[in-house]
C-alpha cells in the first residue's frame, strides 16, 4: 500500500466522530495543562491514562497523544509572559521573556505558534515515511539486537539527561529496581512483592509517573509567591503581528529547529527537551551577532519550540516500531499501549494499520486544530495565567488522586503514589532527576526478558551480542556516546 | 528568597558552605544509593539465580543492585572533589507536609466512606499549604470541587463509586 493510501485510511479512522471528540479534548485539556503552571507533559498524559481503559484504543492513544503536544504548544505561554520554566520550554524562556518585556509578547506568542505547526508537521511526514520502514527492517530482529537497543535507550536517556551521567544511570538502575517488582516473565514466580499480593502485578506505570512527576512536583511549587504577569491586558490582535524583520529572522531559525528536532527525536532519550535545548544552542553557534540572544532574540525563541514539537511527533518512530520510548511521556504511552492489550513493535503496523495510521492522521489534525485554538482566543489562554495558583494544585491533585484510584478501584494504589510523591521530592531535592528512572522503569523488564532469552540461544556466552552486525553497531554507538559524554563532563565548564 | 521569606520561620534554607568543594546533596544521594543497591541485594538472594546458561529470577536483582551500589560508591567519593557549589533549594514546610497528607485522607477515606468526604478533605488539607489559609475559601473549594467530581466521575463518566457509604 501507498503512503496516500495508508493516510487515506487514516483519516478515514482519525475523522469518525468519536476519535475528532478525543483528538479535540486531548489537545485542549494538554494545551491547558501546558498553559497553567505546576503540571507538566507527564503529568498530565499520567493523570489521563486511567481514561484510556473506558474507551477503544484508537481514541485512548488520540487522546493521549493530543495530550502530550498539547502540552508542548501550551507550555511555552507561561515560558514567554511568566518566565516559568516548564520542562518542555525552559529555553524558551531565555529569550521569549525578554520579548514580552520589550512589549512583544504577541508576536513572540504568534510565531511560536506557527514555529510548533511547521515542526510538528515536518514531524509527522518523518514518522509516516519513516515508521513502516524502520518497521519493516526490525521485524528480522531478534532478542539479541533488542538487548542492545535498550542498551541504547537507557545510555541515552541517562547520558542526555539534565546532571550528572553517574546520577543519571543510577536512576535508571533504581527504576529498572522497581520494575522487578511484579511476577517474573520467565518463572512465573512473585518477586520484590514483601508478600503483599498487591504488588503481585507491579506498580503501574501511571502511579509512578504521577507520583514523580505530579506530587513531587507540587510539594516543590505549592504555597510559594507567584511570577508577576506581564502585559496580559495588552495583548491585541495588532500586537500578535509580526514585522517583515521578525518573518526574515524566523523562517531559517525554524527550519534548523525542525531539523534539529527531527533528528533528536528519532534517538532514544532525545525527546522533546533535549530538542528545544539543542534547537537553541545551534541558533546561538549560528548566529551572526550571538550576543542579542538572551535579549530577546526571536530565533531563540522560534527554533527551540519548532525543534521541540518536530522531535514531538518523530519519536513516536522508535515508540511504536520497537516498543522503545526515548522519553517518560513516550513511557507513558507505551504502558497505555500495553495496557490495552496491543504489543508495541515491528508487528503493530501491520497488525493494526488503523491505530497507527489513524494516530499519524490525528496528529495532523491536531496540531491544525490547536492553531485554531490558540491564536483567535490567544486572550483567554494568558488570562489562565491569572488564576492564583492555589486555586489550581488542589484540583490538580483531587484529579491525580482520582486518575489512580480509578485504574484498579484501589487505595493502595493512592498510598503508592504517596511513597512514590515522597521520593519524588527526595530526588529532587538531591539533584536527582526523574525521567531517567521512568524510562528505566519501562524498560528494566523488557531488558531482563531479552537478556535471559538470548543467552538460552547462545547457550550463556554473552560473545552473542557481538556477533550480529545490528547487534554490535548499536552496542558501539552505545560506548561510544557514553565516552563522549564522560569526556565532555568532566571538562570544567 | 527576598521580602517574605526573611520573617517567615516555616521557610528554612539549608544552604550548605558554598565555599568548600564538598557537595553534601551527592554524598547523601550516593548513600542512599548503596543502602538501596544493599537492600535490592539481599532482597534478591531470596530467588533462585540460577546460571549464565538458564538465569533465574534472582540473577537480574543481584546484578541490579550491585549496579546501584557501586554507582552510589562512585557518587559517594566523586562527593568530596565537587566543582559545583552545593545548594539546597528552599524548603517550604507546610506544603510538602500538607500535601502528603492531603493524599493520605484521600486514600484512607474514599473505601469506607465513599468519593465526597475523601475529595472534601484532601481539598481543605491540601488548601492548609498556604500561608494564608482562608477556611471560608477552602470550605467553598471543598465543596466545589466534591461536586465537580461528582458529576464528572459518577455522573458522566458512570464509574461505580459512590459519593457517600460507610
């Protein structure tokens, strides 16, 4: 089948009334979510994952995945008029802030907007043109080359991490810990459960997520003063207009950004936030004049978010095709995945054409959709800023409580995510991050099964993993990733 | 940490000496790592390990928990020759205390006495993070937010939870 005729096929899928529904509600609560300071992409994809096992799993990904660029399109309002750096758009705020200072805040909003929809729209191509093809390639895969490319994706995820590589690897390490919570794939046999039954099945992934990355994160943000809010009022459809020098400046910086974007995501542990860094600090090596960058300059405001919301849609291509998310959102969707009974890999295109092909053409609608939304009603999105934070967290948590309790009907599960919310805030106060312990999570299980299943084959000699080409060209990328960044740390700085 | 902060005695800096290259946060991190890389290890020897050619379920654990601890190690002496001055973020008591506890009342309520009294209270007890706790308000965003709930879940949504039982 043609790539014309497989996106047919997809619209067909993405345009039923049910999947437009979820499509829509994915990207506006993921464009609030974004918008409002304290929750971030996870958070949000985690606390709306329950969601998933009430309806078909076509709508459920939509959903989910209209949440997680949402919340890319939303966050980089509160980076621009709030300087609160979001996960997502910490660069933005770099020079976005800048802008709103100088009273240019609408056209900062405007042509991020159109920066998120070129990037996300180049994205999208890549992942349609790229998936079947990478697809296809991996179905020869065996265990051996899917050992090595979790090695990959947890070398990249620890060593692209924010900190320290060793800080990063052991929160790999941790989660691939508690990941060995639940029943052993092989022997069928209990582990790490401390007899309580409850853990016999693991802890669920959303729990986790929520736990880390909601709960911690609002023990960190509740109760503190709030970021004045720059010119809310004086955002009008005049201001939002860009001049002929902004227009000339921005369209190569998005076009870098997109391709900068495009290619991190496709990396396990690139992702969206790795992307937008990168996006900027190529602008920065660029530019002609390097010093009006922190001051407003518009390539760095534009190339980071095309370059966040490109790697947005490409990483997607090692998510469904291997079943390795390069990111915790990509986690996230993965254990939604699972959840729903369809097993991520080299089979999910063929097997489930409509999911994919659906979820490629939401994709496109979405982000037309979001534009829709964000520009003509630009004012009530920065008046969401306005609403005094304490307001907001104890809604936020009620909807966190609630999204655990609702996937097993079980107050354990709450105490869980207070364990978890607890540590959380413990990492952070230590410097520890936590996306590479989610990764690690979903992966850890995956790496065992593989691992022992291999050397079944090779009879115990780990000579297995270097004797097949895929197998030893990842392993060496692998090393040699991890030495460059050894290398690039310990020079002072 | 200016204006507020300075009077405020539920808000406590731990910054630690910036001038020495010890960092505090690392070697506390790197422990806790080996205690945990410890704790994995001895759990793990309970399961079977089996051999390289037929790995039991205990053979992961052990090799996962030696990981942590050695990676703890590492942490625990690259400790002493930090370059980066060590600094606690400001921590404000009453919400990591009042938040956790807020998710506490949730969890013990919401079985025995049903969806509204665990939202009321997680809503009132999450509300006493702020400084200025206004019980007029949190009583009204009690029950605001109780209703909210209501609806969506039970209403819309028909999961089989009931706003009030014991």
């Amino acid at each position: 089948m043609g790539l014309l005729e497989n996106l047919a096929l997809g619209f067909g899928e993405a345009l039923t009334l049910q999947n437009l529904f979820y499509c829509f509600l994915g990207v506006t609560i993921g464009n609030f979510m974004g918008v409002i300071p304290g929750v971030g992409a996870v958070a949000a994809v985690s606390i709306l994952l329950p969601v998933t096992y009430y309806v078909p799993p076509t709508a459920g990904l939509i959903m989910l995945a209209g949440l997680y660029y949402g919340a890319v399109y939303g966050a980089v309002t509160g980076a621009i008029l709030l300087n609160i750096p979001h996960t997502v758009s910490a660069v933005e705020c770099l020079d976005g802030y800048p802008m709103a200072q100088n009273g240019r805040a609408g056209v900062a909003l405007f042509m991020t907007t159109i920066a998120s929809l070129c990037g996300s729209l180049v994205g999208v191509v890549i992942l349609a043109v790229c998936a079947p093809t990478v697809a296809e390639f991996a179905l020869t895969f065996t265990s051996i080359e899917y050992f090595s490319l979790i090695v990959l994706g947890m070398t990249g995820a620890a060593v692209l991490a924010r900190g320290s590589a060793i800080r990063s690897f052991s929160m790999v390490i941790l989660g691939m810990i508690v990941g060995i919570v639940g029943t052993d794939v092989i022997s069928g046999q209990p582990r790490f459960t401390f007899g309580f039954n409850h853990l016999s099945d693991g802890v669920s992934v959303g729990v986790i997520a929520m736990g880390l990355f909601g709960v911690a994160e609002l023990m960190g943000s509740a109760g503190r003063p709030k970021p004045v809010l720059l010119e809310s009022k004086t955002i009008t459809w005049r201001s939002l207009m860009p001049t002929a020098e902004d227009w000339r400046r921005s369209w190569p910086a998005i076009l870098r950004g997109v391709g900068v974007g495009s290619c991190l995501g496709l990396l396990p542990g690139g992702g969206a936030v790795l992307a937008s860094i990168m996006g900027y600090t190529v602008e920065k090596q660029l530019a002609r004049d390097p010093s009006r960058f922190g001051k407003g300059a518009i390539e760095g405001v534009v190339a980071p978010e095309a370059a966040a919301n490109a790697a947005c849609q490409t990483s997607f291509v090692p998510t469904l095709t291997l079943g390795i998310p390069t990111d915790p959102i990509m986690a996230v969707m993965l254990a939604a995945l699972i959840m729903k009974g369809i097993a991520p890999g080299p089979s999910l295109i063929a097997e489930h054409p409509d999911i994919f092909w659906g979820l490629v053409a939401s994709f496109i609608i979405g982000n037309v959709l979001l534009v829709i939304w964000h520009i003509p009603f630009i004012r009530i999105w920065v008046q969401l800023l306005t609403i005094p934070f304490h307001l907001l967290y104890p809604a936020v948590i009620v909807m966190i409580c609630m999204g655990v309790y609702s996937i097993h009907s079980s107050a354990t599960d709450v105490l869980l995510l207070l364990v978890f919310g607890g540590l959380g805030y413990g990492m952070r106060l230590l410097g520890f991050q936590p996306a590479p312990l989610l990764v690690g999570l979903v992966l850890g299980p995956l790496m065992e099964e593989h691992l022992r299943r291999s050397l079944i084959v090779s009879r115990g000699d780990f000579i297995v993993f270097f004797e097949r080409p895929i197998s030893v060209a990842v392993l060496t990328v692998s090393f040699l990733v991890l030495v460059l960044t050894f290398r690039k740390k310990n020079l002072p700085s | 940490m200016s204006g507020a902060s300075d009077s405020d005695k539920t808000q406590t800096d731990l910054r630690v000496s910036a001038r020495s290259n010890f960092d505090a946060r690392a070697l506390l991190g790197g422990l806790i790592a080996v205690a945990l890389g410890i704790l994995t290890i001895m759990e793990g020897r309970r399961y079977p390990s089996g051999s390289l050619l037929r790995m039991g379920p205990g053979y992961f654990p052990l090799l996962l928990g030696s990981l942590l601890a050695g990676l703890g190690a590492i942490l625990c002496v690259t400790s002493f020759f930090s370059r980066t001055s060590p600094r606690l973020e400001m921590i404000l008591w009453r919400p990591v205390i009042m938040i956790p506890a807020s998710i506490l009342c949730f969890a013990l309520l919401v079985t025995p006495f049903g969806l509204g009294p665990a939202v009321f209270a997680l809503v009132f007890v999450a509300l006493l993070s702020e400084r200025t706790f206004n019980p007029r308000a949190a009583l009204l965003m009690a029950v605001g937010m109780t209703t909210f709930v209501w609806i969506v879940f039970t209403v819309i949504l028909a999961m089989p939870y009931p706003l009030l039982t014991w």
